[in-house]
C-alpha cells in the first residue's frame, strides 16, 4: 500500500531573487505563480520599459521569392524558379537574391528568363499559383521593359526571317545538287 502524501506548507515570498529562483523549482503549486510574477517585477536599478522597441513599425507580410516567382507564372515549377535565382539571374531592387529572401508589397524586380528581361514592380503576395490574370495582377511591368522586350522578339523574328526550312526531306535528286554546289556557306 503506498505511503499518503503530506501537503507541502505554503510557500513565503522569499527575500531575495536567489531564493525565489530556488522555491520556484521546489514547487509547482499556486506559489509557484506568486514566485515567478516576484521575479518578473523590475529592479529599482532600471527603469521600467514604456513600449517594445520595433513598436511602431510592425513587419510587412512577405513571401519567398522562389514561392512568389512560382504563383506569378513566371517559371512553370518552384525549383526551375529557385534555379534561376541560385544562377543570378533574379534580383530584388538592384541586389542579387537567394530563394529564401522575402518579397515584399513594393519591391523591384529584375527577372532574366531566356533571352527576355522582365522588369516590374510587386503589386501583390501569393503563395499559391492561380491563373493566368490572377498572377499577372501580382505585378506591374514598367512600359520601358515591356518595350524593349517587344522590340527584341521582333529582331529575334526578322533574323529568322530570311530562312525557311524544307517541309520534307531532300530526294535523291536534290541530294545530288546539293553535292554538286557543294557547302555553299563556307564562300
């Protein structure tokens, strides 16, 4: 048969902050809550704290940049965006990012996709991928950038312009004229 427990006696506020930290780890009774809101009250050394330091500015709401590039469609997967970033070829407000920096409501970007480069400013936070205009209501891209890149996709189109590639393969005729000319790149 087991032995009764005697009650504990009731626990006096100690003396000294020592001896408070030393019943507090006696005890778990109620006295235990008078014990630590002893030890939780200021020293008459330092003056009492008005406000937290950071008070006045609470943290933005942000979202990693890989996860962001991801639901802003401008790569297809999270790790072809997180690729890109790791490659240097995204940066936040003239910076190079890593995949874990938060994007931020405001922010620049420069994002280098193939031989395009987008440039545009954050207009909005997504962690998941949406459709297409809703991940275009994400950003906004300056007209200069939008321009430049139209103008580019059209000297891309004029430099391929000028050749067309067969529609079948050459017959046993045309692979005779095409010997008998020869490499007619190499003139």
């Amino acid at each position: 048969m087991p032995r009764p427990r005697l009650p504990r006696p009731p626990l006096l506020l100690p003396s000294s902050k020592f001896h408070a930290h030393r019943a507090a780890r006696r005890s778990t009774t109620t006295a235990h809550v008078a014990v630590v809101a002893f030890l939780k009250q200021p020293t008459r050394d330092t003056p009492p704290m008005t406000q937290a330091p950071n008070a006045a500015t609470p943290p933005q709401p942000g979202v990693r940049i890989d996860v962001w590039l991801w639901a802003a469609r401008f790569f297809k997967t999270r790790s072809l965006a997180k690729h890109a970033i790791e490659t240097g070829k995204v940066e936040v407000d003239g910076q190079r990012a890593k995949a874990s920096r938060q994007v931020h409501v405001g922010d620049s970007l420069v994002v280098v996709r193939g031989e395009e480069r987008f440039e545009f400013v954050v207009r909005g936070l997504s962690d998941t991928r949406g459709s297409a205009p809703v991940a275009q209501a994400l950003y906004e891209e300056s007209i200069e950038s939008r321009e430049r890149r139209d103008a580019e996709r059209a000297m891309r189109a004029a430099e391929r312009a000028g050749y067309r590639a067969p529609d079948t393969k050459p017959d046993k005729r045309a692979r005779r004229l095409i010997r008998a000319l020869g490499d007619i790149d190499a003139l």
